[in-house]
C-alpha cells in the first residue's frame, strides 16, 4: 500500500503544535489516496510522546537514542535518508518550521526526490503533486506542479490544517537509530533562552503592536500614549526589533512570542504569515494600515484603512473620553 | 550624445537613495517642526563621503564630479529639503571656494574637517543691506601687520549656527568698488566672532540660519582666499557651481511632491472614484512630472558643463537654478492642490515640502537675478 | 578566511502595488523598484565582519538578469573583492533547487571557508537555497542563522528558532550559513568604495559555461491573487468618524 510519511516535531519533550497539523493533512492526503500515514518520531526517553500520537496515525516508527536527545539538523537528515529509502513512501511531510528548514530541503536534494517548502495547499493530482505557496510579501499565491517522480518531500507552513482528532490506533513499532553519534561537523551544543524583559505581552489583555509602518524609533512614544490610554502593551513586528526600536521579548510572531489577548490591535503591521502566526488567536484583532490590500485585512475582525499618524491620535482621544 | 548615467553615478544614486529614504526621511518633518539641526545624519554623512563629494581623496573627499554631487543632492534634497541645503552649502559654496582658490595649504587645513563632519561649512555674503546687489556690502577687512582686521554683519547664512568654518566676504579696500572686495576663510572659535538672530524660516527649518557678528576680528594674513581683491570673481565663480545644486534640490523637492501627489490621488476618492481617474488631475501630474524632468536633465547639463571644463557656465548654471526653482514651487503647489484640504495640513508632507520650495527662487540669486545673468550673457 | 555570498536582487513589494502580468506566471515589474533582498544584506554584512577580523576575501555571486550586475556592484562597494553574475537570462524554470544547483557549478571551482545566504528571499520565499547548495556541494549548513563566530577553525553558531528560543551549535569549516534579518548592521558603501567598485570587471558566466543539464524541481503554473478569507469589517468616514465607531466597538467588548 502507498505511505505517506510525517516527521513528528518535538522539542524540549514538548510535540509541537505543527505535528498534529501536518498528521492532519497527512491522514486527509492518505484517505483521498488510498494510502497510509507514517508517523516517524527521533528522540530520547519517547514513550509519552509516542503515547500522544498513536491515534493520529496508521504506523508509528519511533528510533529511541540518545543522540536524539536534542535536535540536530544533520542527525535527522541523515537518519530520515535511511528511513524514506526503507518505507518509500510518495510523500515525505516536514513542517516549514526552524526545525523542518534546516534539514527538509537537504534531505530531498540527498534523495534527488522533487520537493518545495513552505507549502500553504497539497493536491494530487494524477499521482503528481501540486501546491499553493506563497510569493511576494504575501501578496501573491502561485499553484505550482512538482517535477514527475515517485516520491517527493514538501514542507508545509504552520497554521493551514487545523488539527483534528485522529482516531486511529496505531502501534509503537521500535526501529534501530539510523545514527548513534552526532556528526564532527555539527553538533549540537545547548538551547538558550530567550531574555526576558520587564513586560510580559503574552500576560496582557490588550496588545498593541506596531510594525515598520511607524517609520522611525522617534514615532514609538505615539504607540506607547496610544497603548497607556487604552490601558494595553506595546508589542511589535520583528523589523522593529531588528532595527532595535524594542527589545526581543516584544516581537510577536513565529520568531518571537505567541499572544492570545482578549484585543489585538496591529499598527502599521503588513501581516506576513510569521507575525499572524504570533497573534491570531486573539479574540478581537483591529488592523490600522494605509494599504487596503495589506494582508493583515484578511485576518483581522475590523480594519481602518487610514494613515496612523491621523488615526492614533483621534483614537486617543476618544478612548480617552469614553474613560471619562 | 549620451543620457546615461556613468557606473559609478547609477550606484552613487542607488546607494544615497536608500540612505536618503531610511536614514533622512522619517526625520525630515520632525526637524522641520524642532528646527534642530541633524547632527547625527550630518555624522553618518560624512562617513558615507556625502559631505566632500567633489573634493579629491588627497584632501578627505570622495572625488566625484558635480554631476554626481547634483544627483546626491537631489536624493538628499527629494528625502529632507534641509538636509540638502546643508550638504549643498558644506560643498559647494564651502569646500569648493577653497579647493578652486585655496593655497595647498589652506585645502590641507580646511579641507578634511568639511569632508569628515568634524566640521560644517557656511558661506557668508548676504548682508543687511546687501543681498542682490553683493557690491553694496558694508563689511571691512584692514590689514594690520599679520592679520586682517574684520567688522561688519552677515544676513541669513545657512550652516551658521552650527558651523566650524566659515567662507566670508568683506571690503579689503571700498574705493575699488567690486573689485575691492576679498575673501577670507574665518574659523567659528576666532575672537569678536559671534553670532546673532537666529531665524525663524518658513521652510528649510532644520538649517541653523544666522547672522554673523564680526567686531574686530583677527583674521591671519594666511587665511585670505586668492588674492586681496579676488572675492567678488571667487563669489561669482563660486555661485555659478552651487547654483547647479540649488537645482538639484529643487528636483528633489519637486520630485518628492510629485511622489505623494500620486500616491495620494490613487487612495483619495471623490465622486465615487479615486482622484487620479479625473483629467483635470491628470493634466496636473502629467505637467509635473515633465517638469520636473525638463529640469533635472538642465541641472545635469549644467554640471556636465562644469565637469568638462567650460570656461564660462553662468548662464547653463543659471537657467538651470531659475527653471528648476521655479517649476518646484509650482509642482509643489499643485501638489497641495491634489491634496485639497489635507494638503494645507500640517499632517501630510507636501505642506512642508511646498514651504521648502519657496527657498529656492529667493537665495543664490533670486530668479529676477537669474534672468538678469542669463539676458546679459545672451545680449553681451 | 575566504567567503562566498550568495544575493539575490529582488522587487521591493511590501508597501507596493502588485499586480499580475499578461503570461499570468509573473507580477508586473517596471514600477517597481528593486534592491538587494534583505536577509542577504545581512548575509553580506556578516561576511564582511569576519574578514575584518581574519582578512581573506568575499565573492558575491548573484544569478539574475544584467540588472543585477547594479546590486553585485554594491556588493563590491560594500565589502566584496570578486564578483560573478550567472545569467539567469539564459535558463528557464529557476525555482530555489535550480538556484541552488547553477550556484554550485560555479562555487564548486572556487575555494571557501564559508558561504553566507540570507534565509529567504522575499520574492519567491523558498528558504531552501542555502541548505540545498551546502548539500550539493557536500559541506554542513545551518539555516536561520543568527551569529556566527570563528575561533580555532570552528564556528559557533546560533539560530534562531520559534518563540525567541537560541540553538547553539559548533559547526567546522567550510559550511554554508544561511542568516536571519536585523542580526547586524548592514553598512552603507562609502561614495570612494562605490567609485572604486564602479570600475571592477564583474565575471559574467552563462548557458555554455555550464556544463551539465539541469533539471527543475517544479514548475510554476500560475499566479493568483490570494482569496480573501474572513475579510475584516472596513471601518469607514472621516477619521474622527472612524475613532469613534472603533472606540464604541471597543468599548462594546468591554476592554475599557
Ligand atoms: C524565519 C522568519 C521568521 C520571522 N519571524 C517573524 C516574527 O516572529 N514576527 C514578525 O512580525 N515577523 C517575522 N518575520 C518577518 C516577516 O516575514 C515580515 O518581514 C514582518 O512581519 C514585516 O513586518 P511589518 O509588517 O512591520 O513591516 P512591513 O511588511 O514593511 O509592513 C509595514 C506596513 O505598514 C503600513 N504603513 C506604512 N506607513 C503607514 C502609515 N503611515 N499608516 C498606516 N500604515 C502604514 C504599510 O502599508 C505596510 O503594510 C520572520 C521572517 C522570517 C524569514
Ligand atoms: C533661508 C535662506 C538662506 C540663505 N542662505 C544664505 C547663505 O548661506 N549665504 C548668504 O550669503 N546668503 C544667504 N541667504 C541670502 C540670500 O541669498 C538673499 O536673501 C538673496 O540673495 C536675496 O537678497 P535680499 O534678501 O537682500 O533681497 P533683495 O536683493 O533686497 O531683493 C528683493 C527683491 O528685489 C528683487 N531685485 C533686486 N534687485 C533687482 C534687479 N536688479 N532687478 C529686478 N529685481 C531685483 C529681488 O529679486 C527680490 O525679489 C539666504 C537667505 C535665506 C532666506
Ligand atoms: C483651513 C481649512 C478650513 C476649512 N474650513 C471649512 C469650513 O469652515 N467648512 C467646511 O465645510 N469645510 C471647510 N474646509 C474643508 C474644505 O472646504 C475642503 O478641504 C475643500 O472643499 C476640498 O475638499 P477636500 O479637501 O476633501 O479635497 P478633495 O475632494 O479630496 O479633492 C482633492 C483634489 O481633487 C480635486 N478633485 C476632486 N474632485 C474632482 C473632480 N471631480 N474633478 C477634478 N478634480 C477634482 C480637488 O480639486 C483637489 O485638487 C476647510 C479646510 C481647510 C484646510
């Protein structure tokens, strides 16, 4: 029978959230295929995690070692190489996360098999595959046919397949590591954590986030009165915190933290998927963006399509006396 | 016959564009409200060579011709109208007096600070009672043994606030008329040297606009620009350079309008529909932009002049200076237009941009000058 | 150390208009303007910074159309000593494997201690470029690249992963890293350094010079505009009008 093959994402002895994800579109793809969905979980010490896939997929290959200890882009390629020629399966599910990109794109390539990354929408059609991916800041989706090959590996974006329940049984089937000791040329040396600030955005329940439309850390003091008015925090996109505008801990996105508040409200923020990624969970999102097709619209409840420089202030204002 | 921009005046573009839009930009209506004078940016200019573009490398600069000081200004000028003028002067009316009629001495001396931003430059002429008609200047320079002996009082000398060094022009002897008059390069910690009001300008805010105070100044005997008597060639040879960047500015200005002319006439709608689908808006963007490109390529001709060595410019440089200034009032103007009411509030950059503009047929020569330069080289 | 920089000159599209071209494959491109992408200003900048300290020299390579040779130039202006264009002109199908795979035929002649990618490039968003290259050239990567450091051959790297959280690895030398934005300064080229840089001859390598066939991964069908989803509710009115109709929803939801 026909395989489809997901790599189980962990870290710090935590599934990530993407996994469930992925083996939600991997059971989808397996069922209009008339396949079955591999799991394949790398780590140490798995039995809980394992425990927690089992009815999300057909067959669970797990390799328990050490090495798998903590994650190492190379241990994986090359342990995931020996287990794709083993199962060849048609397809090999990676999510487009920093763990999936460092070894997802090498691992085809050492497999010549066709793949592409950071895939948004997967059909088969004909046996071949074809997927929606995204260009341009966002603002263009293009459908893209992968070359004619008996297996292929794609990495999907994080947040296109809601997880459901699984509602399969699958046993934990024991495999020997591919890899018993991280290679000279990589390893693995520690995690370091975050900073952590004085202010924590993802305790607050209004979040108010600035993006690269404020132009200049002189304009920041508008946001912060903005924010004090409303009683809310100042959280931001990550230009700002590459240009040093605020510190680490106050970027929301992929890269940064996750916020749920009761309101968001996105302040010249264009809504590129790794900042929606941080924020859209949020009960109420208001969007204030000059450009009616900025892609922030598309996720938001309300938006003001208006120059923040005039909408801030006015808005101010009338929080200010609706307080009184 | 060649429009192309030399390799290395595209890259200089290129690269002072983007510094120009990320680094100027965003301050630009902020030191226009403040009136503060942008040291920072003047630092990361000078590390750039903005300050000395058309200063050879021997003395600090970054040997470029006066096309690309043109181009450069205009970039500057398109993302902050006073920043323009600051790098314009520090150059031209600066940098270039000195290195044109300096002795090698005076260049080895003058020169790097101007080029470094360890110090900006400022040229003063104007006077009270002597604008237009330089000739009518009142200040003195005495020669008393080792030093020149200066009084008298300068009018609206850009830079002034802020400047270290100074290119000033005074009577050596009255009786001589215009061939009386000389110049001297006066460094600001020189005793008697003060400065006076400081203005309040309409436009160009961020520029450090003063009078300079000159009681008794001891001026060395080494610090006289060319010969006792050269200043008013100095001063009009000097004018014909920096008029081709006034021109650049104007550009930039014009330039910047136009841009958020368009931008806003796409996001405005009126009567159902975006602004930019009536003609008679239209018709407006349409004359500003041929403007503004009929003068961009005059200001190029004149600095290509300059750069191959024509003798005699005045009057390329001048049609350029009265074009250019004239059309970006104008297109500044028609900006506010296209704006209707929200192009009269200071919320919106062409407000600023249409005060900046005036400037530009007022100094260096007011555009009545202009004319007269250009119709006495045309009837000479 | 000698180092390779990979940089892509792509349309600079966030606060621009974009519109589908007539082949329906491709975006309109003559209004827009075009510049280094991002994260290789990045990839750049860091290059630079380690030959500041250990000397050595930077080739900036660039597949793209003669345009590009404008970006390469900046490069060079900028820090780079060599500079080589592929003409992207002269094949057809260029997704990130095949971008990869012209790079590698023509880094494979060259001698590297490190080459810097930026992790993504924003037209095409493949992040694939800077692993697949290191795999084909058979040396070790890192992606998302946060800093790199170099004592005794070895290079300490950090990437950045989700949530802010730092890996840290020990990687050797030569590898490919492939460099996250805003992880340094990226400088400005100097008015000399560009006139210096104007004159530099740029070597040009096309079609014939490669040697092998190259194949695809994929092919792109077609552009579409994305569908709107949810679609925000359009607050409308003067701004006066707008604050108070976004005030009253506010306060409606009870959050003042
Ligand atoms: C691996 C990776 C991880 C990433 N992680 C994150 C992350 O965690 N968080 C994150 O935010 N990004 C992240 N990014 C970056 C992301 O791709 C975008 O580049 C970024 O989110 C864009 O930020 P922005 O919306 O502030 O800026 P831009 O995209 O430049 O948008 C600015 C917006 O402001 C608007 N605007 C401008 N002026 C005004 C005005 N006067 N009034 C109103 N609106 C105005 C514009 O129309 C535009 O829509 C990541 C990227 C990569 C490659
Ligand atoms: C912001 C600013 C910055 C400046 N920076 C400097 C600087 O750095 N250094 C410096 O030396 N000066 C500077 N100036 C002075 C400037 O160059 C003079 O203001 C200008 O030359 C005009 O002189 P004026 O103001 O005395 O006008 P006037 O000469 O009094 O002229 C008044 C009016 O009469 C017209 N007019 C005069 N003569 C004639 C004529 N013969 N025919 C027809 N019309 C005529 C003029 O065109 C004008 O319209 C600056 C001025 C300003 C406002
Ligand atoms: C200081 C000040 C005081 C004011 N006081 C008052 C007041 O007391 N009472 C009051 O009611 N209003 C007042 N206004 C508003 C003023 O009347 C409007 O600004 C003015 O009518 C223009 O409208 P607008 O700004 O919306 O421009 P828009 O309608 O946006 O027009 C923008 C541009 O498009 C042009 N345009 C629009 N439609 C067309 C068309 N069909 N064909 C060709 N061109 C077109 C306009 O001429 C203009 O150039 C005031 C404005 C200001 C700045």
């Amino acid at each position: 029978m026909a395989t489809i093959l997901a790599v189980i994402e962990h870290r710090q002895g935590v599934i990530r959230d993407i996994t469930f994800e992925l083996l939600t579109l991997g059971r989808k793809l397996a069922e209009k295929n008339n396949a079955q969905l591999i799991g394949v979980l790398l780590g140490h010490d798995t039995q809980s995690l394992a425990e927690s896939l089992r009815t999300h997929v057909h067959r669970l290959l797990v390799a328990d070692h050490e090495v798998f200890s903590d994650f190492n882009g190379e241990t994986y390629q090359q342990s995931l190489a020996t287990i794709v020629k083993k199962e060849s399966p048609f397809l090999t599910l990676v999510g487009n996360t920093a763990f999936g990109i460092d070894f997802a794109p090498s691992l085809a390539t050492q497999l010549g098999f066709p793949f592409t990354t950071d895939c948004i929408g997967v059909e088969m059609v004909d046996g071949r595959i074809r997927v929606t991916r995204q260009l341009y800041d966002g603002k263009m989706d293009a459908h893209v046919q992968l070359a004619e090959s008996t297996s292929y590996v794609l990495t999907v974006r994080s947040g296109i397949c809601p997880a459901e329940q699984g509602g399969l049984s699958a046993e934990v089937e024991k495999i020997e590591s591919p890899v018993v000791s991280q290679p000279d040329h990589k390893r693995f040396i520690e995690y370091i954590e975050a900073v952590v600030g004085d202010v924590d955005i993802t305790k607050a329940d209004v979040v108010v986030g600035v993006g690269r439309g404020i132009k200049e850390q002189a304009n920041l003091p508008l946001v912060e009165d903005f924010a004090k008015a409303i009683g809310g925090v100042v959280a931001c996109s990550r230009p700002i915190v590459d240009a040093n505008w605020l510190p680490k801990d106050r970027q929301v996105g992929s890269s940064g933290k996750t916020v749920k508040p009761k309101l968001y409200i996105a302040i010249g923020i264009s809504g590129a998927f790794q900042h929606i990624a941080g924020m859209k969970n949020s009960d109420t999102i208001i969007a204030i963006n000059k450009d009616s097709n900025a892609p922030i619209f598309n996720e938001a409840d309300y938006g003001i399509v208006d120059d923040l420089f005039k909408v801030l202030p006015a808005l101010k204002n009338k929080i200010l006396e609706i307080k009184k | 016959m060649n429009f192309d921009l030399t390799n290395d005046q595209k890259m200089l573009q290129e690269e002072v564009r983007k510094f120009a839009q990320t680094e100027l930009a965003p301050l630009a209506p902020e030191i226009d409200k403040s009136g503060e004078f942008p040291w920072p940016n003047i630092k990361k200019m000078a590390q750039m060579g903005l300050l000395g573009v058309i200063v050879p490398e021997q003395y600090g600069g970054s040997g470029f011709d006066f096309v690309s000081l043109a181009i450069a200004v205009e970039e500057i000028s398109r993302a902050c109208a006073s920043t323009g003028v600051i790098v314009a002067v520090n150059n031209s009316l600066t940098a270039y007096p000195i290195l044109q009629f300096g002795s090698e001495d005076q260049k080895k001396r003058y020169l790097p600070p101007l080029c470094n931003g360890e110090k900006v430059g400022a040229f003063g002429l104007t006077e009270p009672n002597a604008g237009s008609d330089v000739a009518a200047m009142e200040s003195t320079a005495r020669l008393e043994g080792d030093c020149y002996v200066l009084n008298g009082t300068k009018r609206f000398i850009t830079n002034a606030g802020e400047a270290g060094t100074f290119v000033v022009f005074a009577y050596t002897n009255k009786e001589l008329k215009h061939k009386g008059i000389s110049a001297f390069i006066v460094e600001r910690d020189t005793p008697g040297f003060s400065l006076g009001k400081h203005e309040d300008l309409m436009g160009i805010r961020a520029t450090a606009n003063c009078e300079l105070i000159f009681e008794d100044v001891k001026i060395p005997k080494e610090n006289l620009l060319g010969k006792e008597g050269d200043g008013f060639k100095i001063c009009m040879n000097t004018l014909d350079v920096s008029r081709i960047d006034i021109g650049a500015q104007a550009v930039g200005i014009a330039q910047a309008a136009l841009d958020e002319a368009i931008k806003y006439s796409k996001e405005r709608k009126a009567f159902g529909k975006p602004i930019c689908n009536f003609g008679m808006i239209q018709s407006m963007i349409a004359e500003m932009a041929s403007e503004i490109q009929a003068a961009r390529l005059l200001v190029h001709y004149a600095g290509f002049c300059k750069d191959k060595g024509m003798q005699r410019f005045s009057k390329e440089s001048a049609m350029s200076k009265y074009y250019a200034s004239n059309i970006a009032v104008d297109v500044a103007r028609k900006a506010v237009q296209i704006h209707g009411g929200y192009g009269y509030s200071r919320d919106y950059a062409v407000e600023r941009l249409y005060r900046d503009a005036k400037i530009l047929e007022l100094y260096e020569g007011t555009s009545e000058v202009q004319k007269i330069v250009i119709a006495r080289e045309l009837t000479r | 150390m000698d180092l390779i920089v990979c940089i892509k000159r792509v349309p600079q599209t966030a606060e621009a208009e974009v519109k589908i071209d007539a082949s329906g494959k491709d975006i309109v491109r003559d209004r827009l303007t075009f510049d280094m992408n991002e994260a290789d200003s990045y990839a750049l900048e860091a290059a630079i910074l380690l030959k500041e300290k250990f000397g050595g020299t930077i080739t900036a390579i660039s597949l793209g159309t003669a345009d590009a040779e404008d970006t390469l130039r900046i490069a060079l202006a900028k820090g780079a000593d060599n500079a080589i264009r592929i003409k992207a002109e002269e094949f057809a199908q260029l997704d990130g494997f095949k971008t990869a795979a012209l790079l590698k035929e023509v880094i494979k002649d060259i001698t590297f201690d490190a080459i810097f990618t930026g992790c993504m490039a924003t037209d095409d968003s493949y992040y694939q470029v800077g692993p697949v290259l290191a795999e084909l050239l058979g040396v070790g990567h890192a992606t998302l690249v946060s800093k790199v450091e170099v004592a005794d051959g070895k290079a300490q790297v950090n990437r950045e992963l989700e949530g802010g959280l730092i890996e840290h690895l020990e990687m050797s030398l030569p590898a490919v890293f492939a460099v996250q934005t805003g992880i340094n300064e990226p400088r400005y080229a100097s008015l000399i350094a560009i006139r210096r840089a104007a004159g530099k001859e740029i070597r040009v390598v096309g079609r014939e010079e490669i040697s092998i066939e190259l194949k695809s991964n994929s092919t792109l069908e077609g552009l579409f505009l994305p569908p709107v989803g949810k679609r925000a509710e359009i607050l409308s009115g003067s701004t006066d009008e707008i604050s108070t109709k976004a005030a009253t929803i506010i306060k409606e939801k009870g959050l003042i």
